[in-house]
C-alpha cells in the first residue's frame, strides 16, 4: 500500500502530460495533410517514392533530376518501399503515403523506446513522461508529418539499441544466438538508413554495454558528482587538445585533402595500435564488452559498407553527379571544419537556439536540463550520459547540424531520455524533489505544445503555395516525357517533382560547354526525349552570357513564356507538347 501511495503522484502526474500530448497529436493529426510536399529533401524523398510506384530500380532508385541514367540512391531505400507500398495498397498519393509512413514510424518508436527506458531500470511513470515530452516535441511534431525519413531512421536506431539491450540481458544459447540475429539485422537497416542517426545509438550501445550486467560486467548506477565532473574534464580537455594539435595542422597544410589523408592514416594507425595493444593487455569486462560489441555490430559495418559501395557506383553512371566523386568535399559537408566546433555562434545556434526552440520551446527549460543533472542522484550517470549522446552527435556532425534544423530530429531523443532521468532522480528526493519534478514536467510539457502549435501554424501559413502553382504551369505546357533542363535551383526538386517531369539540374553553377552537362543533354537525347523548358532561376538570371549560350545551345525561344516563383521559364522554338 505503502509503495502505491508513493508511486501515485508521479502517474498522476505522468497520465495528465500524457494526455496532453495525445490531444495534441489528435488536434494536429490532419495537420498539413492535404499541402502538397514542395521542399528540398522531402521532394528528393517523395519523388523516390514515385518512381519506384512506377515501376523504377528498388535499390538504385530513381530521382531523376540529374539526367539518364536517373538513379540517385543515398539512404537505402527501407522506408521508400513502405510508402510505396501503403500508396499502391491504399490508392493515397505519394504525399500522402509519404506523409502517413512518417507518422506510423514516429508513433511506433515509442514501443522500443519504451523496452529500452525500462531495461534501465526506470518505472513506467518516467517512460511516460518521457513519451509525453517526445510526442509534445515541436521538431517531433512536424517533421513526423512530412516525407521525409528522419522517423524510420529513429525506430530502426532505437530497435537497434534494445535489440543491443535484449542480447546483453539475455541467457540461453538459443536466445542469444535468436537476440544477435535480430539486433544485427536491426542495425544493418539503421546504418544503412541514415548513418547520421545511426551513429548516435551506435555511440550509445558502446556505452550502454558497460551500464548493463553481463557476464563480468556489473551495474553501476550513481558515482559522485565531484568524480564525474573530473572524468568529463579528462576527456574533454583530450578532446580539445586533439582538435587544437588538427587546427595548428590545418593552417601548417593548406591543401585540404592532404590533410585529410594525413590525419586519416594517422587516426587509423592509432586505431590499430589501441586495438593490438587492447587484445594484448586487456583483461576482464573490458575485453568482453569489445568482443560483445564487435559482434553486435560485423552485420551493420559490412552492409554498410557494402551499400556505400553500391551508391557510389550507381553515382559514377551519371555525369552530372561528379560532386559525389569529391571525397574530401563529402567529408567536409557531412563533418565541417574543425574551427565549427570553436565557433560561439554556431555552438548557440545547434547547442542552445535550435534545441530551446525546435526541441523544447523554451529555453528555461533546455537550461534547466543542462543542470539538472546534478541533482539526479541514482540517475546521474544515466543523466549525464544522455546529455553527452545530445551533444556528440551535434559534434561529430557539426556542419550538417549547423546548416539544417531538422538534423536535431537525429539526437533530440536524448536530451527528452536526460529530462526523464532527472524527474526519476528528483523524485527518490522525497518532498524536495517531488515538488520541482513535477513543475519541470508540467513547464517542459507545456512549453513544448505551445512550440508545436507556433511551429504547425507556421508551417501552413509559409507553405511556398507559389511553387506549386507555379509547377502546374510547367506541367501543362511540357510533354510528359520530355525532360526540364534548370539552372539556379541546384539539387531542389520541388518544380520536377510536383510538375512530375524528369530534369537536368546544375547544382555546381556550371557553364554550358561543361563537359558532363553537354554530356547528360546527350543522354537525354540518346533516350529519345526533348528537352521540355529551360529554366533560368535566382541568382543565375544575373548570368546574361552564359544565359544567352543555354537559350541558343537548346533552341530554346529569346524570349521567356512564363516568369513566376524566381525563375524565367523558356520554351523550345517548335513546341513538343503532345497534341499541340
């Protein structure tokens, strides 16, 4: 009786923001539902989509915005095939399927992030409110409403990470061997999927193999404040110290792929000593925990590797897709420079900005959580954890952070699991601790619906209506095989997608006697399809010279049929369109 008398307030407490998130999912569960997708990366997804409805690749699947041979395979393609799977099942459109996969794997990674906070040891009142702040979560909120593959990419990272769990706490030849399967398969799909997810319950399987009991392993739950705040000091003056010694490196050696390769073989031939020297010294859990974590993920490096293989040889097909054969440029644009992670405004931007407004809605409480871990007690370590997960991602990937928001969507997850360690840690306080648990709850709660309901208003209010109808104009005076050459939009393919053309792009500003471009123009005519329009947007409308040899090298007419939504839009002399 006792126990229940204590453990009541805090479901109370937990059933009322669950509540409020579930209402919130319901009020905005049509939300943007009928808007048609009309942004960068969801229309490169939801055209991927259309493809391969339409009979396409369903590995080097096709978003044909590049020219012939049209395949542009980056994520493996596991949640492609569901939409496109709903969309033929259900008759929806591929917005609409696109939209609603999004939404199934949002809501469904709530059934291992339920496995894994409670593999923890937390009680089911804290998974709650855990729940209830990721279901309340403004980025959550909307992005889950989109095409794009930000939600698969979490319940495929999750389901990985309590599959880890699962083999860890399972006993049994057959269990085991059954756990390892299945956690395998799991990370697999996940590293495959999106690596920039992946990454973050890579990191965090490593170290929840030493939080976890096992064979030799024992369970620590709590060490001293004073002993964690030296251990962070340790490793993050290392860590400051090796970026400071590749700084000093970067402005020896100005050529940035020499320096690439210089710290890249330096890096792996440190990693190749830690390993030997590990295997040779190492005794006890420690030697365990490598060799359990080394097997958990063989299957993920290999397909991992193996898909990262096959993209880049489906890339070499097609011309105008030389950027990806930049190694250096690729390395550059997924990790940054290493002067990001020293930068004030971009550490705010990603670590204080983009989290208080987009993650929590409210700076005062993101705060809150950076502190609050001290006050944790038995789940400090937990605590501290999580907030270290929260930020390595950011660190590791600082550029794509830096540059897109809803790379937050990837990390997130844990800064809600740091607040959901903090209630449970505050609640063990007795009286003390209850009363400031549950007013954190309530504000973080609260903070985050209020973003979600700014943010979905925001989002229909600045929808680029003007692109869309803009794309119907397209639609209606090119032919349907024929292919859009465009200039001045680089990689975004919202004008294709929603005009439902094929396209030419030039992403790289690229003069019209370049090599690969004329190149992909040849390929398109090698297909038998017409070049339908010339597109000329943005800042390449100022390109007077180079706009005078596209119109001339395509036959295109002098002057523009259709100006609207930044672009000019050019017709060809004789006009292809079918029936005209």
């Amino acid at each position: 009786m006792r126990k229940t008398v204590e453990t009541l307030p805090l479901a109370v407490i937990a059933a009322l923001t669950f509540a409020a998130a579930a209402v919130l999912q319901i009020v905005f569960f049509r939300y943007g539902w009928k808007l048609p997708v009309a942004g960068w990366r969801d229309g490169q997804t939801a055209m991927g989509i259309e493809y391969i409805i339409k009979g396409g690749p369903l590995l080097a699947y096709h978003v044909p915005i590049f020219g012939p041979p049209w395949a542009w395979p980056i994520e493996f393609p596991f949640y492609q095939w569901i939409a496109a799977l709903l969309a033929k099942l259900s008759g929806m459109t591929v917005d609409q399927s696109a939209k609603l996969t999004a939404y199934i794997f949002y809501v469904l990674a709530c059934v291992p992030a339920w496995g894994i906070l409670r593999r923890l040891g937390v009680r089911c009142a804290v998974v709650v409110v855990f729940l209830s702040i990721y279901l309340s979560s403004p980025l959550y909120v909307a992005l889950s409403r989109t095409a794009l593959i930000e939600s698969c990419a979490l319940f495929l990272g999750l389901c990985y990470l309590e599959g880890v769990m699962r083999y860890r706490m399972t006993s049994g030849k057959y269990g085991k061997l059954a756990a390892l399967v299945l956690c395998s398969l799991w990370g697999a799909l996940a590293a495959m999927t999106k690596i920039t997810t992946f990454a973050g319950f890579f990191l965090a399987a490593f170290i929840l193999l030493w939080m976890l009991p096992g064979k030799s392993a024992q369970r620590h739950n709590a060490i001293p404040v004073i002993a964690l705040i030296r251990r962070l000091a340790i490793a993050v003056g290392t860590l400051l110290l090796v970026l400071a010694a590749w700084k000093i490196l970067s402005g020896k050696i100005t050529t940035g792929p020499i320096l690439v390769k210089t710290i890249g073989v330096l890096f792996f031939a440190a990693i190749a000593a830690a390993v030997f020297m590990f295997f040779r010294y190492a005794r006890g859990p420690a030697k365990e925990n490598i060799l359990v974590f080394l097997r958990i993920n063989i299957a993920a490096i290999i397909a991992l590797a193996a898909w990262q293989v096959f993209t880049k040889h489906s890339w070499l097909k097609t011309p105008m897709l030389d950027f990806h054969s930049d190694t250096y440029e690729t390395f550059r644009w997924y990790i940054g420079f290493v002067g990001q992670r020293f930068d004030p405004e971009i550490i705010s931007r990603i670590m204080i900005e983009r989290p208080s407004g987009f993650l929590l809605g409210s700076k005062y409480t993101l705060f809150a959580i950076y502190a609050g871990w001290i006050f944790a007690d038995r789940y400090r370590l937990h605590a501290l954890v999580s907030l270290g997960l929260f930020v390595a991602v950011s660190a590791l990937f600082t550029n794509l952070h830096n540059v897109h928001p809803y790379y937050a969507y990837a990390n997130g997850l844990f800064l809600f699991a740091a607040a959901a360690f903090i209630v449970a840690g505050l609640w063990e306080r007795g009286l003390a601790g209850k009363i400031p648990a549950a007013a954190f709850v309530a504000a973080v709660v609260f903070y985050c619906v209020q973003g979600s309901v700014a943010m979905g208003r925001a989002i229909v209010r600045t929808h680029d209506h003007e692109v869309v109808a803009f794309s119907k104009k397209i639609e209606a005076v090119t032919d349907p095989e024929s292919v859009l050459v465009i200039f001045g939009l680089y990689a975004n393919p919202s004008i294709p997608y929603l005009s439902h053309r094929r396209a030419v792009m030039d992403n790289r500003d690229r003069p019209f006697e370049q090599k690969n471009l004329q190149a992909a123009l040849r390929d398109v005519r090698a297909e038998g399809r017409d070049v339908g329009a010339l597109l000329i947007c943005n800042k390449q409308l100022e390109n007077g010279i180079e706009n005078s040899k596209r119109i001339r090298g395509l036959g295109m007419r002098s002057k523009p049929s259709i100006i609207e939504a930044g672009c000019d839009v050019y017709l060809p002399r004789l006009n292809t369109k079918k029936g005209s």
